[in-house]
C-alpha cells in the first residue's frame, strides 16, 4: 500500500496485549491503565486474520508489543502460525524482558529470531525505581540467554532521561565493546504518562552522541547496518561486536520514511502513534467481514496517516498511552 505521501506500508506493529507486569515511570501511572475487558481485547484468531489481510495488502514485515507482549496467553501458538503465513518476511517482539529467560527458546521455535528489549539503566536500584519493581537481574539474565540462543540482532532499547540515566550513556555504548547488542537510545516523547515529564527529562540524541564521544572517540557510521524496519540511525565504535542507534523522534522526526501502521490490543488500526484518529476493525470481524471489506479498512487507515506528528508544536494528546496504543 502507498499513502498519500508516497509511502509504502509494509510494516504492521500490532498491540496483542494493553497488560503489563512493570510500570515504567513514563509509560503508566502507577496503579497502571484499566485494561480492556477480554471481550473487547482481540481473540488470537481474529489478530490471525488481520495479519492475513494485510498480507493481501503487501504487509510483510510484523511486530509484536503491547503492554507485555509475553504476559498474552497463546503468544507461542500465535506466533507459530504467523510465521506460517506465506508472505511473512519479519517478526519481531518488543519486550520488556522479564520473561525471557523461561519463554527465549519457545520463541525462538515459533519463529521469532530476532528481538528489541526495554533496558533503561544498568544499575539494579535504579531499574527497581523507574520500572516500579522489576529485578534488573531477571532481564539481564534473559538477555544473555537470548544471546545465547543465538537471536540477532538484539536491541538494547533505553529511553534517555535526565537525571536519571545521564551517567550511563557510555556504559550502554561500552556494551557494544562485549556483546554482540544494539544499544538504542530512544528520545522521550510526551504520549500518555509522560505528557507532564518530558519537559524535564527529555534529552536530544545529539546530547546522547556527545557525551559518548568525548568518553569513548569518535562514532562511526555502522558499515552493514543493523536488520531492522524502523527509524534508528547506527553508529559503532572500534572493534565492537554490536552497534549504537539513535531514535530521534523528536529532535529530528523521521515520518517521512513512516512505514507502518499499528492494530491496537482492542482491534483499531491506528494510522500514526501520535494522532487519535482510529480504524475500528473489530466490529467487522465479528460480523463475519469478507477479506474486501477488511482490506478496505487498511485502505481507510493509510487514508487517514498523517505527513508527521505535530509533538513539538503543541499536538493534542495521543487519546491513549504507548502501552494501549503499541508502542
Ligand atoms: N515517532 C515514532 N516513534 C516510534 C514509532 N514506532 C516506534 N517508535 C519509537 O521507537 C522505539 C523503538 O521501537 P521498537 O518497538 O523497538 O521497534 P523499531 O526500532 O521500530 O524496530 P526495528 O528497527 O524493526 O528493530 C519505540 O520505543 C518508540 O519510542 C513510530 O511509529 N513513531
Ligand atoms: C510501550 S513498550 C511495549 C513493549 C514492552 N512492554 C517493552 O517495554 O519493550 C515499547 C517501547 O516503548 C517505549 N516507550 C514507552 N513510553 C515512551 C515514551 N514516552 N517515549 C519514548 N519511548 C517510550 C518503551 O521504552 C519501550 O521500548
Ligand atoms: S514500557 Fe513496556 S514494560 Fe514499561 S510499563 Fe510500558 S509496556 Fe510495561
Ligand atoms: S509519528 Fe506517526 S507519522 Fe511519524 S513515524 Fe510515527 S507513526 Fe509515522
């Protein structure tokens, strides 16, 4: 499919869960978002047909997120059978981590081989603080049994924040030194819960890039590039085994390259993060919709995708949080 920009949507990131076992600071409040009821959270089937349908449509490239993509019953199952859809080129998870280290072979067998995981600092207390609870180890652990495994490539994902992981930039980048991980830094965008910090915490890539030079030397751009269908720009250091991204979706928007569109845990294909506009699929898949009829509402959705979000001049709010939306 092509927008009216020119486009080309090949890449559908779909929400299976709007559950969470951790409660990032800047993701949700702490008593967390009122889920959908079961009923109104899609069936693992009817996720199964949208997947199909946009398949028809030249999607190929699929990403689980959530909430906690993990925490959904039937995730393995799930999985399995995307992966035997023909047309499917790329799945991939975003995760927080914490169920890696009992559910990383599983995944691996259903067909997922490569995966992004949320990691803000590398200090334990630090990591109990902005998750609300979560045990640094637990992830950590997974991570190395993903690596393991042999998943590649694994992406550290770490949103900056001011004054709180400031002092570990070139720590994450010295990772790089070690393991065979893509350290990402992702630049806080006001969505939901961080509405009201990003003012205080935000912090540009080009800050990030910096601080990490005058640690470490001079970056240089990534040769081969890192596999992936999203917007972070790669760098390495000398002799390193995994690479440094930088997603700066504020600083310096990349929806001109925009390729994909979400389908949120409750069943609406969402056009942009940033814009409350929604699709409402759902309905017609219970009412027994024929493929032209849902091919339609992709068609309706990539009507609806606007050229870029509007973050820095004031855009209303998102309607919804990353963890409802799909982050
Ligand atoms: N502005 C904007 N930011 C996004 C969008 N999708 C993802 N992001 C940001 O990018 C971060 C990383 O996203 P991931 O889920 O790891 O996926 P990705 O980096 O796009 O995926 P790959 O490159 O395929 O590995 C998210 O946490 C968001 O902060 C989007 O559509 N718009
Ligand atoms: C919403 S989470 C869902 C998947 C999974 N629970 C996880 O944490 O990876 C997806 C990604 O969104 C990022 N994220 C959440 N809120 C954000 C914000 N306000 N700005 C930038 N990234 C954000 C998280 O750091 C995480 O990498
Ligand atoms: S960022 Fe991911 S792990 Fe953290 S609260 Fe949001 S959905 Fe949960
Ligand atoms: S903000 Fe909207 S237009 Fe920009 S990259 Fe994200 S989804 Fe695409």
């Amino acid at each position: 499919m092509e927008d009216r920009f020119r486009r080309r949507i090949d890449y559908l990131r779909m929400s299976i869960t709007d559950r969470c076992n951790l409660r990032c600071l800047y993701c949700m409040p702490p008593q967390g978002v009122t889920s959908r009821t079961r009923d109104e959270i899609l069936r693992m089937e009817e996720i199964l047909r949208v997947a199909e349908v946009a398949i028809q449509l030249g999607i190929n490239k699929f990403r689980l997120t959530g909430g906690e993509p993990l925490l959904r019953k039937g995730v393995i199952p799930f999985i399995r059978s995307l992966a035997l859809l023909p047309g499917v080129e790329d799945i991939a998870v975003t995760t927080n981590g914490t169920l890696l280290l009992e559910m990383g072979e599983q995944l691996w067998d259903a067909g997922v081989k490569r995966l992004n995981i949320s990691l803000d600092t590398l200090d334990s207390e630090k990591f109990n603080r902005i998750t609300r609870g979560g045990n640094l180890k637990q992830v950590w652990d997974g991570i190395e049994k993903v690596l393991e495994i042999g998943f590649a490539p694994v992406k550290l994902n770490i949103v900056a924040l001011r004054n709180f992981n400031d002092r570990e930039w070139a720590d994450f980048a010295r990772l790089t030194l070690d393991y065979p991980l893509h350290v990402r830094f992702i630049e806080l965008m006001p969505i939901g819960t961080s509405w009201t910090m990003a003012g205080d915490s935000f912090v540009s890539c080009e800050e990030i890039v910096s601080v990490i030079e005058q640690e470490l030397g001079e970056l240089n751009p990534a040769k081969s590039g890192v596999r992936g269908c999203g917007p972070a720009e790669y760098y390495t250091l000398p002799n390193s085994k995994g690479s440094i991204g930088f997603i700066h979706a504020m600083s310096n928007h990349f929806c001109a390259d925009c390729n994909r569109l979400r389908l949120t845990a409750d069943g609406k294909l969402r056009p942009c993060l940033h814009d409350q506009h929604e699709v409402d699929i759902r309905e017609a898949l219970r009412s027994g919709a024929g493929d032209r009829e849902l091919q339609q509402l992709f068609h309706k959705a990539v009507a609806l995708k606007p050229a870029n979000h509007h973050l820095a001049t004031g855009a209303p709010e998102a309607g919804r949080g990353m963890c409802q939306i799909g982050g």
